[in-house]
C-alpha cells in the first residue's frame, strides 16, 4: 500500500508516518523495477509496527524507547527478556510519577485548606 493507504489505515498523518521512517521505526520499499517516481510501498508489518508505536506513544513510551521495543519484538531472535525489562521498567517510572503526584496533591489540598481557613 502507499503512504496515502498506510495513512487512512492507521490514522496518522503522512508527515508523521515520514518521520517514524526517518527514524528506522519502519520501512517503506520502492520497487526496483519502476524508475518514473519514488513511491514507498508498506506493508501489513508496517500498519502493526505503527499500531505498536501509537499505543506505546499513549502509555508514556519515548521514541526511543519505542525504537528499542520494536527493534527487541521484530529484529531479535530471544527477545522477550529486553522487552520485559523495558515494560518493567516504565511501569515503576508509572509508579513513581504516581506517588510524586499523589504527595503534589496532598500539598496542594493543604495550602488550599489554609486559603479557605484565612477567608
């Protein structure tokens, strides 16, 4: 399918597919026997790695964290341990992020408390 396709299937802008192809997330083919213009093929391969890529952008993955999980999942014969670690290791950034929140919270409840009791 072209860029066009791959576009309408997956939701994201062409310009966005472009720059996750910059990056080596994925990769379009030309067809070597057309020589008039530069159109990329993907494939279905492409439409699930940018599945993958859209839902781990939503849970708080970073680009090249991204990059590490698809290269572990797609590239790498064992690659369940790297992936594990990866998953395990943003769940306790999750968790962090969630206490550090939590005690924002309290403090910001408590001056709140303090504005009301003044009034």
């Amino acid at each position: 399918m072209l860029i066009n396709e791959l576009s309408k299937k997956t939701g994201l802008s062409i310009h966005t597919i472009r720059y996750y192809e910059n990056l080596g997330m994925i990769k379009g083919l030309t067809k070597q026997n057309v020589k008039s213009n530069n159109y990329k093929h993907y494939d279905a391969n492409t439409v699930e790695r940018l599945e993958i890529i859209i839902e781990a952008r939503e849970v708080g993955f970073t680009l090249a964290e991204i990059k590490k999980i698809l290269t572990s999942w797609f590239e790498t014969v064992d690659s369940k341990p790297e992936t594990l670690e990866l998953f395990q290791a943003k769940i306790k950034e999750i968790d962090d992020k969630m206490k550090y929140f939590k005690q924002t919270k309290r403090l910001l409840e408590k001056v709140c408390e303090k504005i009301q009791n003044v009034s």
